[in-house]
C-alpha cells in the first residue's frame, strides 16, 4: 500500500520534470531559414509568404519570436498570421520590395532570411477588360 502511493506521489514529480526539461531537447534545432514566396505581384494582390525553419538534416524545426518586416516602399506592409509561420504582403504602388523576416532557434540564435519581390502595376489591357478568365501573371 504504501508503494502504491509513494509511487502516485512521485510519478507527478516524474512526469513534470520529464515536460520541462527532457521534451523540449527533442525538438529538431533550427539551422536554416527558408522565406518561401513569389518574386513578383501586381500592385492590387496579397502575396502569400511562408517560413520554412529547418534543421540540419533537413527536417522541420520550430523557431520562436518571429518578426517581420518589409523595405523599399512606405506603402507596404507585412500582415503576419497568428502563428507568424505565415504572412501576406501588400502594397498599394510600383516597387521594389525586400522582405525579411528574423527568428530564433530553441538554443537562442539567430536566423534571418528575406526575399526581393518586384510589385508592378496591372496591365493597361488587364485593368480596362477586367478580365474575368483569370489574372494576368506578373513579368518579374
């Protein structure tokens, strides 16, 4: 009997310490950073953009304080997710844009990794037909 409670006593114990410190370590550790998007956008779209932490053998990672950002253009804009795994970029004029974005790997390190997107205006042609078939694809 007293086995059996000794045991229901420690087994919480065990179990605590075994979440905080031993579960964690399992995590893959993040090397890379990997900014998935298009390179170009007309000026009136969302870009959908994506990370990709990964480790070094290649399989997923998780990264912490994500942040995001975005240059060349003061009419730009990063809208990350909730999760700030994801974000979509929208710009109301012509430019030449530099997204980055910063994480942190589980060890407290660093990874950057941006993109350069080129935001062009619609098509003349595009613009008056209002194209219903579908929309015409950026050149850049």
């Amino acid at each position: 009997m007293t086995a059996i409670i000794t045991a229901l006593l420690i087994a919480p114990v065990l179990l605590f310490f075994y979440l905080a410190v031993c579960a964690p370590r399992l995590e893959k550790l993040a090397v890379a950073l990997n900014l998935i998007g298009d390179s170009a956008v007309f000026v009136d779209q969302k870009l959908p953009l994506q990370i990709a932490p990964t480790a070094a053998d290649g399989a997923q990672a998780s990264v912490v304080d994500i942040f995001w950002s975005v240059s060349g253009s003061p009419l730009a804009a990063v809208n990350p997710s909730l999760d700030r795994m994801s974000a979509e970029l929208v710009c109301d004029e012509p430019a030449d844009l530099v997204v980055s974005v910063e994480a942190k790997a589980l060890d407290g390190s660093g990874l950057t990794a941006s993109l350069e997107v080129k935001v062009e205006a619609r098509p003349v042609i595009a613009t008056s037909l209002n194209l219903v078939a579908g929309d015409p694809v950026p050149r850049g």
